[in-house]
C-alpha cells in the first residue's frame, strides 16, 4: 500500500454551536486523487479549509505523514502550508498583476528567488497547463478555464507535495471541464503529487478520483469511502443515487 500523506482522526467541524460535520476519519495515501463529495451544504468547502490550515477542528486531528498540524507551533504549521497547493474555486488570481506575476508572488515570497529566476520559472509552471506565451495577459484578458489553469499554475509554484482543489470545474463548460481533468491527471502522474479534490461533478468524480469520501448533509457524518467508481455500485442507497444523477 502507498504511504500514507494525511490522516484524519475523528475530526468534528462546526460553527460555535452548529456542528457540520462529526467523527470523521480517514487517510488520504500519497498518490491519490482523492473527492470530497456530497450534497449542498454538507461541509465539504469546510473540510478543505480544516484540511489547508484555515480553520481549527472543533475535535478530532489532522496528520501530515507522522506531525499533528493543528497540535505544532505555527511556525512548524506555516512549513507545513508550505508543502501544499491550493486552486480556489474563483481561482483568487491578482486581477491588478499579469499570470507571470501572480505565479513567481509565492516564489519571491517563500523561495528566497531573485525576480529573474522566480519570472523563469513562473513561465515553466505556466508552460505546465498550457499557458505559454500568456505571461504578460491579465486575468482580465483570459478565458475563465484559462484561469482555472493559471491558479493550477500558482497553486504549483513551490513543487508541493499535495494539491488542493475546491470545485476546480465550477463554471466550465463540458469541454474545459474535461481537459482540466486530463490536465489533473497529466500533473499527477508526471509530478508525483497528492491531489484532494471537492467536486460535485460526475465526469470529474468518475474521470479522475480513486479514492472518495461522502459527506452526508442529513447524518452529519461521513456515511461512505473507497472509489467512487464501486461506490457507485455497492455503496449505501444515498451514495448510489447520488452518483447515478442523469442516469437512465
């Protein structure tokens, strides 16, 4: 079995007093395109933000490999952040700076970089997903799978060891939906990274995901794991359905 790269353990996330989630556990190995998925409002965008180090758990921990991130010292936890990538649904890009900017921002900002080598290596990253020769574009100036593709690229500057991404295909078209997905896989395959991916989408869920869990608004736990593709046949009824949206 691959190494474990995170573990979650009894995890319960909640507002002051409106729990969202309770007594989640499970591990994400190393190599995964591991889903978040669920219904509306079942916690999923908030389990991220646990896991990316935007929201303290209410109970329960979260490994990195051997280290307790919300038990270290921030320090220890900003390393940590260090080693992820995160692709926002908007995409959060620097409307005032141009694509090249906004990738080699981190790089000036955590990787000791002069200007010269963070542009070089910005337009390598942008090269990575297809933008090469829009350096000098604007986020403005680009399609809005253009800049999924340009937060991919940012989300990958400083070579991190986990991605992750919060409903990356929200507001593609089917077409660019499809080749982020082809984009997703490429990238894993030849980055060696872990990829933890929320999504609703069935084409992404089934194209991509190997491993899942299944967030259940109405139980406020965790109901289902495993692949999404034998969840789909021998998964609890809610999973089933689910993933049998538009299916005749």
């Amino acid at each position: 079995m691959p190494e474990v790269a995170l573990t979650v353990n009894h995890l319960t996330m909640a507002f002051g007093t409106r729990v969202i989630q309770r007594d989640l556990s499970f591990d994400i190995r190393r190599g995964d395109i591991f889903v978040i998925m669920g219904g509306s409002g079942c916690g999923k965008s908030t389990l991220l933000r646990h896991l990316i180090g935007l929201q303290a758990p209410a109970q329960g921990k979260i490994h990195f490999g051997d280290t307790d991130f919300w038990q270290v010292d921030e320090s220890t936890r900003n390393a940590i952040q260090r080693r992820c990538g995160v692709l926002f649904q908007s995409g959060a890009l620097w409307s005032s700076l141009t694509l090249q900017e906004n990738i080699a921002l981190p790089l000036l900002e955590f990787a000791d970089l002069a200007p010269e080598q963070a542009n070089e290596l910005a337009s390598m990253k942008l090269a990575l997903v297809g933008l090469a020769g829009f350096e000098d574009f604007y986020p403005s100036e680009i399609s809005g799978g253009m800049k999924k593709r340009a937060g991919l690229a940012r989300a990958m500057a400083l070579d991190p060891e986990i991605l992750f991404f919060d409903e990356p295909s929200a507001g593609l078209d089917p077409l660019s939906s499809a080749r982020l997905d082809e984009l997703i896989l490429e990238l894993r395959a030849s980055l060696g990274a872990t990829v933890v991916i929320v999504t609703h989408e069935l084409a992404s869920i089934f194209a991509i995901g190997n491993n899942a869990i299944f967030l259940d608004a109405e139980t406020k736990t965790m109901i289902a794991s495993g692949d999404p593709k034998q969840l789909a046949v021998d998964g609890p009824a809610t999973v089933r359905a689910f993933l049998s949206r538009g299916k005749p």
